[in-house]
C-alpha cells in the first residue's frame, strides 16, 4: 500500500512530511511535487533504493538520475572540481529549475550515475520538496515520476492515477509552476554545455557566465520527414495518441490541420489540436488550449498531452513554437513527443 499524503505547498503539514522523510531513511521510494515535474525519490547514496526507481518506473538501468539536495553545501560531499562558474550558476540560480553535471565523488554509487564518473545535481525550490529534502536529510535520487516513455507528471492526480501502488509513498502537492523539467548544465568542461533545456534559458545563463553551448544533438531536427515513420517512433513524452507538429504560415496551418481532421474523421479517427488560446477558435475540432505565452505553455504542456489520452483522441496536431528562449524547451519536449514528425506546409 502506498501512503499518499496530501500536502499544501503555502501551509506545509510537517507530520505528514516526517512520515514520508521516514519512508526515504528506510530506503524505499517517494514521489513528491517540484517547481519543474513531479519526481520520484529514493536515497541517491543507497544502490538498492535506487534500484527501486527505475523498477517502479520501468526504466532502463544505464540512464543516471538527478541528485536533489536541499543546501548548497552538500555539493561539496558529492562532486569535485566545482569551477568558478559553477559556483556562480548555483549562486544565481538555486533554488531553482538547473541541474548541474560535475565529476562525481566516490560517495555516489554507480547505480545512482548510470557508470558516469560524473553527477547531475540540482537543488529545488518548491517548499515541498525542500522540506522533505531537509526533514530526510539524505541526498535524493529523483527522475520524473512517470512510467518510462510517457509525458513527465505536472499534476497531482498524474502521479496518482498513473504511479498509485508503484511507490511507497506519494505527497500529491499541487501543480509544478515550471511544468518542464529542469535545465540540464554540463559544468565539467571549459565551456559549460547544455544537454537539455528548461525553464532557465541558454541566454539566462549567457547573461551569468559567458559562453553556453548547447549539445549538437539537441539541435539534429529531422524536419523533413513528414509522414508517419512507423516503428521510428521515439518513445518520449509519449502518449497514446499519434503526435504531428504542424509548422509554416499561420493561414496555411489552420486550413492544413483543418483538411487534415476532416479526413480523419472520415476514417473514424479523434483528432485534437494543441494551440494557443488566440487561434483557438480557428480549428474545426476539438482544441486544448496551451496557454497565452511561453511560459503557460511551458507550464500545461505535459497536462495537455496526458489529457489526450482521457478523451481517447486518435491524432494530436501541435502548432509550433520559436526555437529560441523558453521555445526552445518546449519545442525540444513537443518534437520528442511527435517522434520528431512534422507536416510542413
Ligand atoms: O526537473 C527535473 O530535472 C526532474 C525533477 C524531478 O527534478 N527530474 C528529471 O529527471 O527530469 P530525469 O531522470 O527524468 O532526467 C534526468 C536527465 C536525463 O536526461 C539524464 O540522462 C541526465 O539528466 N543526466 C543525469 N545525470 C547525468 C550525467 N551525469 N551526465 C549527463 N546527463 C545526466
Ligand atoms: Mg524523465
């Protein structure tokens, strides 16, 4: 049976708190809410905790986790080689959605980083998450609590419809403000790379530290590929649903998506269309708003995906977003959804 407790992020029931830190100290899994994607938990230190998360999540043992730490401090006990610009990105952005890779300690065991010989660390600041972090006061191992390949949960009741007896316990804490996880920063070269973008934006960082790259695989867009590719299918972000993106001329795309979800229906398919509130009124079908700006969109996008699912929609066409800033990021998790499949027009 899973403890679940439900815990308000403005008015924290630290009773509840303590039951849920005690099930970490026994070694066993919690999910909790952060400012970016629910996570799920175990101590970072422990292989055998550790091993139970990516049981629960049916995930494949080589990809490492992020250690979340609830006091800049504790950084020192678990990585090395912290340069100048590390300690100013963990200056001006933590508490906060960036996660720092460093070379690791021999504290952290290899199940922890994937057989790295380096750490990803991040340390949040949704109270939840910081109270239990200090009430546990362990370093905790946490991925994003979905089952591997789905969209990452921003939701409380997606955490407990999907996780609800995979887990030891699970704190339902609201909504994740970010609602994309958290950037990830290599720091252990010259220049620090990003290998996943978040919330904290490349130009964020540029304004800090100088130079950022951005890791050439992010940027491999297999835009030309416009049908369905079957069995190329990334599974990412995934729900049950077949994801497009739709890109080129506003016009031209409400008149594309259009044809398109009248063709489906036809065939007997659902389609829905993911856009922003001000084209809401120019599909056909159904539509799940977004949002007004990037960051709602950044915000409802995982909630919008998992939604699909509920309404049972066949096809889901997305509108496109500008690759810069916070665009970025949401692009990066839209095309890992679609499996990189775009209809240009
Ligand atoms: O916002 C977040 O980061 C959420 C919340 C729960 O904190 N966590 C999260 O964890 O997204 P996960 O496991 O879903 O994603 C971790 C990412 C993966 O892409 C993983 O490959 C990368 O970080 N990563 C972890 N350790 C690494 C390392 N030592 N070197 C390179 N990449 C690493
Ligand atoms: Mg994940």
């Amino acid at each position: 049976m899973t403890l679940i407790s439900k815990i308000d992020e403005n008015n924290i029931n630290k009773d509840e708190i303590k039951k849920q830190a005690k099930i970490l100290r026994a070694g066993d899994t919690v999910i909790f809410p952060t400012e970016t994607v629910y996570g799920l938990g175990a101590n970072a230190l422990d292989e055998n905790a550790v091993s139970k998360i990516y049981e629960a999540k049916g995930r494949p043992s080589d990809n490492p986790l992020i250690v979340h730490i609830y006091d800049k401090n504790q950084v020192h006990k678990l990585a090395k080689d912290i340069s100048d610009k590390a300690n100013l990105v963990m200056d001006n952005f933590w508490p906060g959605p960036i996660t720092i890779i460093l070379n690791k300690k021999d504290i952290i065991p290899d199940r922890t980083s994937g057989g790295l010989s380096t750490v990803a660390i991040r340390m949040p600041s949704n109270a939840i998450a910081r109270e239990l972090l200090r009430e546990t006061d362990l370093p905790i191992a946490a991925p994003s609590a979905n089952i591997s390949g789905r969209p990452s949960p921003t939701r409380a009741k997606h955490v407990y419809e999907e996780m609800n007896n995979r887990v030891e316990g699970i704190i339902l804490g609201g909504d994740c403000t970010f609602g994309l996880e958290s950037t990830v920063l290599d720091m252990t070269g010259d220049i620090p790379t990003i290998l996943r973008p978040g919330s904290i934006t490349k130009e964020d960082l540029e304004g800090i530290i100088g130079t950022v790259n951005i890791d050439p695989a992010l940027e491999r867009q297999e835009d030309n590929i416009k049908a369905k590719a079957p069995g190329m299918k990334y599974t990412h972000y995934s729900p049950n649903a077949e994801v497009f993106i739709v890109s080129g001329d506003e016009e031209k795309v409400f008149q594309k998506v259009n044809d398109l979800i009248d063709n489906n229906s036809k065939q007997g398919l659902k389609s829905a269309v993911l856009c922003i509130d001000k084209n809401k009124d120019k599909y056909k079908g159904d539509t799940i708003v977004l949002g007004q700006n990037l960051e709602e969109v950044a915000s409802n996008l995982f909630d919008a995906l998992i939604s699909t699912d509920k309404e049972k929609y066949d096809i889901v066409y997305s509108e496109e977003f500008s690759n810069g800033g916070l665009g970025r990021a949401i692009m990066n998790r839209l095309l890992k959804s679609a499996g990189y499949k775009i209809i240009k027009v």
